[in-house]
C-alpha cells in the first residue's frame, strides 16, 4: 500500500529533470535539513524497491508537530527518538499529522500519539481506513476477495502468493483510540505558518495536503511525487469504485495553487515547477487509457490479469502484482465509465471480460 517504483517511459529521468531541485536530501539515518525556518526535513528508511520515506517537523511556539511516521519498525522508532532528543532541543511534540492511512505514512501513529501523549490529526476517510486495515489483517485471503482476483483473471498461484506478501508486510495492527478530524479548507496554524488542508483522491479516499500560501510551500505526502506515480488502486473493498477520475481531478485542482511553490513531497527529493509535474502525471494515464484502448482494438476479449501483463511488461513481485493490478483496474473502470469498454460479469468462468465498445458498434463482435 504505497506509491509505484512500476513506470517509466512517459515518467522517466527526462521528465524528472525538467523539474528543479534546490534542496540535497538527508540521508536515512536521522539527518536533519532545515527547509525554512522551523521546518525540518528528514527521512525513514523502508527495507523495500521504494527504500524511503520523507517526514518532516513543523515548530510551534512550544512544541513541535510530526507530519507523517515512517513504517512500523525498531528502526523508524528508534530513529525518532534520537531525531527528536536532537532537534526539537527539550521542546516537546505537540501532536502527529498523517497526510493518509498508507503504512508508511501512518504506521507509527499510535506508537507516536501514545509515547507523547499528543492528538492526531487526520482526515476521517484516512483515520477510518487505518481503523479498518488494522482489523482487517485476520480476514487477509476471505471469500470475497479471493472472489475479486478470480474476476480479475489472476491465477490462483499468483494470489496465494500476494496473500502471503500481505502477510509479512508491516501491516498496522492497531489503530489510535481517537482522532482530530482536518477538512478541506481547515488551516492548522502552527509557529507563524498558516497550513491549509487542501484534500485530494485517488491515491486513498481522503488525503491532506498541507499548503502554505504566504511562503508557497506545499506538504504534499503521496499526492504529488517527483520521480514516481503514486498507485491509483481499485481493491475488492470498492471493485467499481473510480480512483483514476478523481486523481485527475485532484491534480488539476494542484495546477490552482502558486506555480512557484515549493513542494515537499513525501518520497523523492524537494522540488519546484509542481504546475509541470501535476500535468506530467496526467499525461501518465492518459498515455495508459490510449495503450488500453488500443489494446482493447487488437484482441476479441480480455480481462484485467491480460490487460495488466500489456501495460506492466517486466515481471513482477507479489505485492507490485497487487498494485499493477489494483493500477489496471482504476484504468479499465474509468475506460468503462466512459463508454469505451463494456465489462461482461456474468459467464461461465466467473472471470469479468473487457470488449471495445467500438467494435461492438460496428458488429465485429456478437455478445
Ligand atoms: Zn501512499
């Protein structure tokens, strides 16, 4: 459950260096950059392909807040302590903001919250996501969603194994008893900087990103990266559900904000011209849509399994299967909304198929 190492092609190293990057990045081992006065950047490391995550401290006038946790490892809390015991020299934390529910973001939060005896502070389609993944790992690998990868073409193999993945991931297990709910438009005002909650969706139901507007600064979390995309994912819990609409939605919404902000994303280095990469990522799937669809021209039928090995060529581990598939999906679900694919769900096999609705028209095909 975090942002695609998958891309390149649209979203590769000469799209990254049309972006600026004014800022060298600390390493992973509780180092500390000063961004503006009273903002610290620092990273927590991930034992993954994606092998960071970047946090940051925001100073108040007595205290400090946390903004995002790193994963739920010895690591990550014994890095907080010495980062904290360093650099927020005796004053205490105020309280932790998660931008959003993904393990990386949120997977200290109760650890966190509970250590400092702080609030936390997060939207409620984000909290209630943590609330319910943190239940949901013992129902890992139930009917229905066993039901979701067969309707999607996944061999049976491939699901055990992503099951398995799931299971040795550092999953959260425990959800804070309580939370303090940040809205669209909300303004946490914290030392003399005034963040404002700006929401966005796709990547999860609800997330906050955090902009300054006096110093053109933007905690952005997931919701816009500089080297990667972040996974727009359909699972069994919404299967029709429409990420990819209301990604593109989100990312226009960015392109309204200042275009000399300086954006503080949550993996990847600091960067500038966040107007650019709103339009970069777009661009991404729309590219993905047409590959769909072209697909959808060359075969008679196929289902989300098929569809996901033509636009993800090289292999894939378990849990890259999960959100290549996941990634798929939010594609063939937007084609369908669309009217450029119909979606068959009921055959023999039990397996969903997508059809060219254009071919359809011209009787090329007989349902
Ligand atoms: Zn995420």
């Amino acid at each position: 459950m975090k942002s695609m190492v998958l891309t390149d092609g649209p979203l590769g190293p000469e799209q990254h260096s049309l972006l600026e990057y004014p800022i060298t990045p600390p390493q992973a081992d509780g180092s500390v950059v000063e961004i503006a006065d009273g903002l610290l950047w620092l990273r927590m490391p991930m034992p993954m392909a994606l092998d960071h995550i970047n946090v940051y401290l925001l100073q108040d006038d007595d205290g400090w807040y946390i903004l995002d946790t790193g994963l739920n490892t010895e690591t990550t809390r014994q890095l907080w302590l010495t980062v904290i015991e360093k650099h927020c020299k005796s004053k205490a934390i105020k309280g932790v903001i998660c931008t959003h529910f993904h393990y990386d973001h949120s997977g200290l939060a109760t650890w966190l919250t509970q250590t400092f005896n702080v609030p936390l502070y997060m939207t409620y389609g984000e909290f209630y996501m943590i609330k319910t993944i943190s239940s949901g790992l013992a129902s890992l690998g139930n009917d229905h969603q066993l039901d979701f990868y067969h309707r999607s073409g996944l061999p049976r193999k491939d699901v055990d194994a992503m099951l398995n993945s799931c299971r040795k991931d550092p999953f959260i297990k425990l959800c804070p008893p309580s939370f303090t709910r940040l809205r669209e438009g909300d303004v946490l005002t914290i030392g003399k900087r005034r963040w404002q909650i700006v929401i966005g969706e796709g990547h999860s139901p609800e997330h906050a990103c955090l902009y300054c507007a006096e110093d053109k600064l933007l905690l952005a979390g997931d919701q816009l990266l500089p080297h990667i995309s972040s996974n727009i994912l359909v699972t069994e819990m919404e299967p029709q559900g429409q990420p990819l609409k209301y990604w593109l939605s989100s990312l226009e919404k960015l392109q309204t904000l200042d275009p000399n902000t300086l954006v503080l994303p949550a993996h990847g280095p600091v960067f500038r011209e966040m107007h650019l990469r709103a339009k970069q990522l777009i661009q991404h799937h729309l590219e993905q849509l047409d590959i769909l669809r072209a697909f959808a021209l060359q075969v008679t039928e196929f289902n989300a399994y098929q569809a996901m090995k033509h636009l993800f060529k090289r292999s894939l581990s378990p849990i890259e299967s999960m959100m290549a598939l996941g990634e798929t999906l939010a594609h063939l679900n937007w084609l369908e909304s669309n009217g450029d694919l119909f979606c068959q769900r009921t055959n023999d096999t039990g397996i969903n198929s997508y059809l060219s609705t254009d071919k359809i028209k011209e009787d090329r095909i007989t349902l």
